[in-house]
C-alpha cells in the first residue's frame, strides 16, 4: 500500500506483531548470543567468502542517520600491500602513542587488556574495514551538510560489529590514533574521515581474552515506573 504524506511517497509498515512469548524467546536468545561476544586481538588468515562480508556490510547500512543521508563509506580492503601499509602506518603511530602521547593512567588502565604498539593481526586477517564518516556530500558542486554524522556512523558501527558477531566471525575496535594515514592510503575523497578500524577474520586458533565481567542491570539502567 502506498500513500503519499504532504507530497512525498510514503508505503505501509510490514510490522511483525509476534505473541509475546515470542519476544521474549527473541530477546532473551538474542541477548545471550550478543553477550557471546568478545573483542580478539589474535587471528587467522583463514579465509571468509566476499559474500559473508558484503551482508555484513549490508546489515551495518540499515542503521538510521540523520535526515536519511547515510553519512558513511565502508572499505574493505582484502589486498596484502594495503594491509601491509596500514600495519605499518597505524604501527607507527601507535608505537608514538605507548611511548610518549598516552597517560600513564590510560596505560594502567590498558595493561589487564595487555595491548601494545604492535598490530600484527592487521596483516593477519582476511579483511580489514576501515568505516569513514562523511562531513558533507557534494551534489552538483554544492556542499551539502550532513546531520548526527557521528552518531549515525557510531550506530551504523554498532549494526557492523554486531553482524559480523552474528555471522560467526571475530573483530576489533580498532582506533589507532591519530589515523589520517586511512585516506591517504586509501585515497579517499576530502569529504570523508576515518571513523573506526575492523579487522575481520576467525580468532587464531588457541586465543585466550582477558577474564572480564560486564556490569550488571542496577548498574547500568535506572528504571523510571
Ligand atoms: N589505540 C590503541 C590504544 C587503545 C586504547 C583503548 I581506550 C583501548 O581500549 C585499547 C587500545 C590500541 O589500539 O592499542
């Protein structure tokens, strides 16, 4: 059915009005499945179909954005010599942040987790996707603004690393910072900033994460009845 509201065309929400038992199964399994989740620092070069990593991306683009705009552009870069230069880039980088730009409490606080300067997962994985926010867009040679670009691209963030979960692979929120060397390695245009870093693959294969709770409903919700 479709039906246009103050002159533009609008179609019929196809909501599936599932029993509640159902939402509770869908919400407690969903729950228990993303809670399965954990950040991996090791992995295999064992490799994934395209295919897997187009419905990630996919998936991580159906996240809403500000006034629809969709502010944002996911590469994925499979090439050795690209992955080799973004180790390096992001290496030195990052060897500059242990060593002289970090505190000392944001290195204590970093030393459970056991993180260091050195990123060989980078050439390791089948994928890397690095996600780039878009300032602006340019139609016609006109700048047009976007909205909620950080919070859009941080939800579509969110959508991508939760569909990569969902599809039985492993990532990383990799930031290194600062990380302008992205978009001149990958050439991309100056409307576009480099937003966050995913290396894509299996864990390797023995992996062992750091031991950690996560906090518990009274510490994280305030309900308001
Ligand atoms: N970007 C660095 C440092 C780092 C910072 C935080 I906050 C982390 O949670 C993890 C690492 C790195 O990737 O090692």
């Amino acid at each position: 059915m479709e039906k246009v509201i103050k002159g533009h065309p609008h179609i019929q929400l196809k909501f599936d009005n599932a029993a509640i038992e159902t939402l509770k199964v869908r919400s407690e399994e969903f729950y228990l499945s993303m809670n399965k989740r954990r950040s991996v620092r090791e992995f295999s070069s064992k490799s994934i179909p395209k295919e897997i990593i187009e419905n990630i991306v996919k998936t991580a683009a159906t996240a809403p954005s500000g006034a629809h705009k969709q502010p944002w552009t996911f590469c994925v870069i499979s090439n050795p010599d690209l992955k080799k230069k973004i180790r390096e880039a992001a290496e030195k980088e990052e060897y500059e942040s242990y060593q002289n730009r970090m505190s000392d409490q944001w290195l204590k606080d970093l030393e459970p987790i056991g993180t260091d300067w050195e990123k060989p997962f980078l050439e390791t994985v089948p994928y890397i996707i690095v996600v780039f926010k878009k300032i602006y867009d340019e139609e016609e040679g006109q700048k047009k603004t976007n909205y909620y670009v950080n919070e859009s691209v941080g939800i579509a963030c969110g959508f991508l690393i939760s569909a990569i979960h969902q599809a039985g692979l492993a990532t990383l929120t990799h930031t290194p910072s600062p990380m302008n060397f992205l978009s001149e390695i990958l050439e991309r245009p100056k409307n576009e900033r480099p937003f966050l870093l995913l290396p894509v693959g299996y864990p390797a294969e023995e992996t062992y994460v750091p031991k950690l709770d996560r906090k518990g409903l009274n510490e994280i919700a305030e309900f308001y009845s």
